[in-house]
C-alpha cells in the first residue's frame, strides 16, 4: 500500500480510514485538529464515514462547516455560526466546535492557523483563486477581523497539482504573467511545456506562487509548509481533475478547534 508520509506530513493508515496530516499542525493537538482525506474513503455527501472521520479527530461532527457551492473567487468569510453566503471560498473561524471543511480535486488546498489567537482558516486557492490572491486576502481577514499577526500564522499548503502536470495554453499563462510581473523570479514559475497540436503549453508552479502570496501578506517562510504532494501524480489514491475529469470526486481539507 503506498505511503505519502514525507518530512512535512503523515499518512494515517488504519485499517477502514486513511488522512493525511501536518506534522506541524499537530503540534496543537491539543487546541485544533485537521486532515486531507483520500480518494474512496470519504465523499463529501458520504455522512456515516464522515462521522467515523470526526470520532478518530476528536471532532464534533454536527459541527462541520461547509460551502455549498465553491466559485473559485476570491471572497473569504468569517464563520461565527452557520455559513451565510455561497460562491466563496475561503473560510475562518475563532468558535469552539466548529470545523471547516473544502473540496479539491488538483486546487490548492491552504490551512491555517494562528496559535496564539486561536484562530483557523481553510482556503480553495484554484488557479484562478491563486490570481485574485485569495491566500493573501484570507491572511488579510485574519488580521481585520481578529487582529492576527501574519507573523503568528502558520499556512500548510495541501496537496494540489504540480507544476508538471498542469499544463496551460497562452491565454492563461498571459494572466499569470501579467498578474505576477512584479515576482522577481515569475520566470522560474512559468515554463514553457510541450508543444501540441501546433501550440505551444506552459508548466505554471501554483505552490511556488502561492508561496511567496503568503510571504507578501508577512507570512514567515518558515511557517508557510508544502506538503510535497501532487493530486495528479498520486491520482490512484487522491482525486484529481486533470487526470479523472468528470469522473473525478472530490478529496476535502477539514480543520477545526477543538
């Protein structure tokens, strides 16, 4: 059975569950809980192996927060009792007994947490949430709403598509380059790729760019962690849209205080 665990996060195996963990998350363990779940084990409508899955965490299952209908925008919103709006997503909480939860399937899944507010966060950063900056606006709620210092704020990047494997064509690669052109480095994030059918792709690294968005919003490097792990690379045990398309399901990045 194949093993994700790296340096950065653990793969729990037992024998009717599997998650991945943040070995830096769980250093809180006594005030917050997370995982990223795996492909067959727990769909998002799936509510008997969700409730196992919040009895290993240690989570109140009638807790659970989660978007109806994720738009890849740019809109983050504070979750103090039930999610008001649909068509966001981003989500951050300070309550007892709340867990959020997203889905993904290749987007970049961003958990965060400050420890000394007590305060989390779950973000979908697609490609197109990567452009309208939803990680540095989520950091930024943080801050208005709570008064986080970014400094404080650990950000644990979660399993999404590598740079290999998404694979765009010029229109898109032109947003990237336009939006970006302040990187100093924007170069070693855009590759040029294959060329198909005439036209030539690009390689986009969204882990790398979302890195240095967390960074910007006075993230510390060393708080910002990568799980090192690609949905697409790893598609026979995670979801992964480029690699499954409409037969793909949904993986879900869940954190919440205990």
């Amino acid at each position: 059975m194949k093993n994700l665990s790296n340096e950065n996060i653990v793969h729990v195996i037992k024998e009717d569950i599997q998650y991945l963990q943040f070995k830096k998350l769980l250093e809180y363990k006594d005030k917050i809980n997370h995982c990223y779940t795996l492909k067959e084990s727990y769909e998002i409508n799936d509510g008997e192996n969700y409730e196992k899955l919040f009895n290993e965490l240690g989570l109140k299952y009638d807790g659970l927060k989660r978007i109806k209908y994720q738009a890849h925008s740019d809109i983050v919103e504070v979750v103090n009792d039930e999610i008001e709006h649909t068509n966001i997503d981003g989500l951050v909480s300070d309550k007892i007994g709340i867990t959020l939860s997203l889905r993904f399937a290749d987007c970049t899944p961003i958990y965060m947490y400050d420890p000394t507010k007590n305060i989390i966060g779950d973000i979908h950063s697609g490609w197109k949430g990567t452009v309208q900056k939803i990680g540095q606006k989520a950091v930024l709620k943080m801050i208005q709403e709570y008064d986080c210092n970014p400094q404080d704020i650990i950000c644990c990047i979660g399993p999404c598509i590598c740079e290999k494997h998404f694979e765009v064509h010029q229109d898109v690669k032109d947003i990237f380059e336009e939006t970006f052109s302040y990187f100093e480095n924007i170069n070693e994030m855009i590759r040029k790729g294959i060329v198909e059918e005439g036209k030539q792709k690009y390689n986009i690294n969204l882990t790398k760019i979302n890195i240095k968005l967390l960074e910007d919003a006075g993230i510390k490097r060393e708080n910002i962690i990568d799980s090192k792990t690609c949905t697409a690379c790893n598609s026979d045990i995670m979801h992964s849209y480029r690699m499954d398309r409409e037969k793909a399901g949904r993986n879900t990045a869940i954190i919440g205080l205990i």
